[in-house]
C-alpha cells in the first residue's frame, strides 16, 4: 500500500511539472500584463481601488453565477495548474446515449454550458463542432471530452452546428457561424474549434488560449502520431476573440473536402501571427473511423482557392457570412444551432 501510495505522488507531481512547463509563455504573459495593467492604473488613478467588472447577466445561468459570486461561495480564481488532472487517459471508443453521460455530468447546464464549483475560472471557452449526421462520433467525444474539460476547470460550452442539407458540405462556414452563434450568448475570450471525430487523449492538452493561435490535435493516430505536414493545421485549433476577427474568420468558399485549414493556416501568417504546438505526445488524437459521406467529396477546386487566399482573406470570412438559423436548441450537453446556407442565386433573407 506505501508503495503504491508512493507511485501515485510520484505521478501526480510528474503531471504538475508538465503543466508548469506547458503553461510557463502563459504564466510570463499574465505577469507582465498584470504589471502592464497596475503601472497604468498607479500613474492615472494613484488612489483608485481596482474593483471587480460589473456582472452583465444575459442568461439564467450567468445570473445563478453571480449570485453565488455575490454571497462569497465561488470568488476565488482557480489555480494556475489544475490540481485533478492526470495527463494520458483511457479513450473509450463505444458510444453511449446522452442521457447516460447527463447522469455523470450532473452540474453541466442546458446548451452544455458548465463552471467550476468551488472557484472561478481563469477560461471563457467556447467549443465549436462542426456537425453532420454524426450522432455516434458526437457521443463518443462528449464521453471522454466532458470530464476532461471539467478537470481542466473551464468555464466552457459546447456548440454543435449543422447545415440544412441537401448542399455539399462547408466545414469552415459552421466554424463561422458557431463563433458568431456562441458570442450571443456569453463574453467567450476562447474558441475551440473542434472536429467531431477527434477524441483527445491526454488531459494535459490545455483547452485554453494562448498569445498564438494553437495547433491541438498535434499527434492523431490516423496520421501514426505525426504531424502530416509542416504547415498542418487541421482537426482541434484554438484561437482567441482576437486572433478570429484579426484574421476575418474563415474562409467561406470551401464546399466538400479539403484545404480550409490551410487557408486558415495561411491567414493566420499573413495577419503576423504563429502558431503554436504543445508536445506531440501531449496532443495526441484518436480519430473515429469512417467513410466520407456523399455530402463531404473532395473540392476540385481547392487549390485554386487556396491560391487565392491572400487576395481574398480581408472580403471573405466573417464579413461576408451569410446564414438563416433554423433551429436554435439548448440540449442538456450542447447548444445546437441548424442553420441554412443560402446557395448562388438564393433571394431569401439571412444574416
């Protein structure tokens, strides 16, 4: 029993290394911000008291929050480094229904919205998926995302998107929307966009942001646990408010498969910014097998958009988004939002 007692120490203070050396350019960046911030206040207002941000109540779960804020139950920030998490984890691939995983999850919100219980989250996160009669792949990422994301003590929530068919498929356009979608309903300062698909194995893959967008699904097993190509960006990204509307989204233009990650990618070096990748034994990916629906073929014409890319970026992204919400839904686990995309020639009204 000492033994064991012995090892499992030994494991958890391994995990705290690894999340202090991950979070280091995030720790430097908050202090010097923090500095940044004080200095400016002590020569403006040398006698101001620096107060808390007044609470902008939108939902009723943003005001049961701060009325627990305000008798002094949940005030304190969340530590630094999770204290729970526990690095690589057993993926279960066999889905099970929601109302299963409802019952493991007792405290997540309708629209899958979810903060910690006992301290306030330094993370406004906003998990964004793409969606296509997938229901399957959707269980099996919501089992073993769910608790992860609640070790990670995130104040999160999870929006599913899907377009009205028949259309051929535009993975980057539900990205839009769902970013667009997800800002009416909370001051998120993060966005995880996140393929349906790909189940992540180490809870020591941060789903926050950082000052660089970041590259998540660094390692997939699909790929053997290598990333592709150099300039791969594609399957779990994370990038902030800032970073999505300095880059103007993503680009519109791609129906079917193919190459809007690298023009996202190629937008994000175009607008000065880098990215940023963790470990690649951190990042790691299962991916759900499958088939390429009917909806989802190849785009023949990807790479000439892709070439076009930079002409493009500043017409074709967020300003240019064009959508009719069908359906707007808060399931107990996420927020689903059925959209239309209307087509060449389409005179009916959208956004």
């Amino acid at each position: 029993m000492g033994q064991c007692r012995r090892l499992h120490n030994i494991r958890k203070s391994t995990v705290s290394i690894l999340v202090l050396i991950l979070l280091l350019p995030y720790l430097r960046h908050v202090i010097n911000e923090g500095r940044a911030k004080l200095a400016g206040i002590a020569k403006d207002h040398p006698r101001q008291l620096v107060t808390a941000p007044a609470i902008h109540v939108k939902h009723s779960f943003e005001k049961e929050q701060a009325t627990r804020n305000d008798n002094n139950v949940t005030v304190n920030l969340c530590p630094i480094v999770p204290p729970n998490l526990i690095g690589a984890f057993f993926v279960n691939m066999e889905p099970e229904s929601f109302e299963e995983i409802q019952k493991r999850h007792p405290y997540i919100k309708p629209g899958g919205r979810f903060q910690p219980l006992d301290c306030k989250s330094r993370h406004r996160v906003a998990i964004i998926v793409p969606f296509r009669d997938r229901e399957s792949h959707l269980k099996i990422l919501l089992k073993n995302l769910l608790p992860m994301l609640e070790r990670q003590q995130l104040d999160y929530g999870i929006y599913v998107v899907e377009m009205a068919m028949p259309t051929t498929f535009n993975r980057a356009v539900l990205m839009n929307i769902g970013y667009k979608e997800a800002l009416k309903d909370y001051d998120f300062q993060c966005f995880i966009f996140h393929d349906v698909d790909h189940i992540p194995e180490n809870d020591l893959n941060l789903y926050n942001c950082q000052r660089s967008p970041s590259h998540l699904a660094v390692s997939v097993d699909k790929n053997n646990y290598k990333l592709p190509y150099p300039g791969a960006f594609g399957g779990v990204v994370a990038l902030t408010k800032e970073h999505v509307i300095k880059v103007n989204g993503w680009s519109n233009m791609y129906f079917g498969w193919g190459c809007e990650d690298d023009d996202l990618y190629q937008r994000i070096h175009q607008n000065g910014l880098k990215v940023s990748r963790g470990p690649a034994e951190i990042g790691r990916y299962k991916m759900v097998k499958h088939l390429r629906d009917k909806t989802n073929q190849k785009n023949k014409d990807r790479a000439n958009l892709l070439k076009g890319m930079k002409t493009r970026m500043r017409s074709d992204g967020l300003n240019s988004l064009k959508y009719d919400v069908l359906k707007r839904e808060y399931r107990p686990l996420f927020a689903y939002i059925f959209v239309r995309i209307p087509v060449e020639g389409d005179t009916k009204s959208h956004h």
